[in-house]
C-alpha cells in the first residue's frame, strides 16, 4: 500500500498533468511550471530490486517507505530530464 500511495499515485497524477505544464510553461516563457515532489531523508536507505516484488508483495513499514520515497527521487530526476527543454521544472523537496 505504502508504494501506491506515496509513489504511484504521484507518478499517475504528474503524468496526466504533463501536458497541461508544458503548454503553461511555453506560455510564461519557460518561468510558468513546476512540479515539486516531496520525498524524505529516508530515500537513502530504500533499495529498488528488479523483479523483488515492490508492487506485488513489497516490503512493509519503513522499508516500503524507504522504496516509496526513493522512486519518488528517481521519477523526479527523470522527469526533469524529460522536461528539460520545455518550460517546466522538476524538483524534489527533502
């Protein structure tokens, strides 16, 4: 439960309004939109293992909220990656 609510519901709701920032970031000139994502201090103790079963089984308590705050980290690089030649900015806030 942890993953979904603290990643894959940010993941989801970010990219529903990627089009939307990027029209409001051409539109302001590139200083428009931002997208800021609140991860943790615990990001640095989660571990993301291919195939360790994070959606399906995944681990519980702070480990799962470790995993959760360090995809979080990883989506928002990303992201600013993605967006970087379109007016919006990616952040992550600890």
């Amino acid at each position: 439960m942890t993953i979904g609510v603290n990643f894959l519901g940010t993941l989801a709701l970010t990219r529903l309004l990627v089009p939307l920032l990027v029209r409001a970031g051409r539109a302001a000139g590139g200083k428009g939109a931002r997208v800021v994502n609140v991860a943790s201090a615990a990001a640095a103790y989660g571990r993301l293992r291919p195939g360790g079963g994070l959606f399906t089984e995944g681990p519980h308590g702070f480990r799962g909220y470790a995993a959760s705050k360090l995809a979080i980290v990883l989506f928002t690089l990303d992201l600013a990656e993605e967006l970087a030649d379109t007016g919006v900015t990616s952040w992550r806030r600890s």
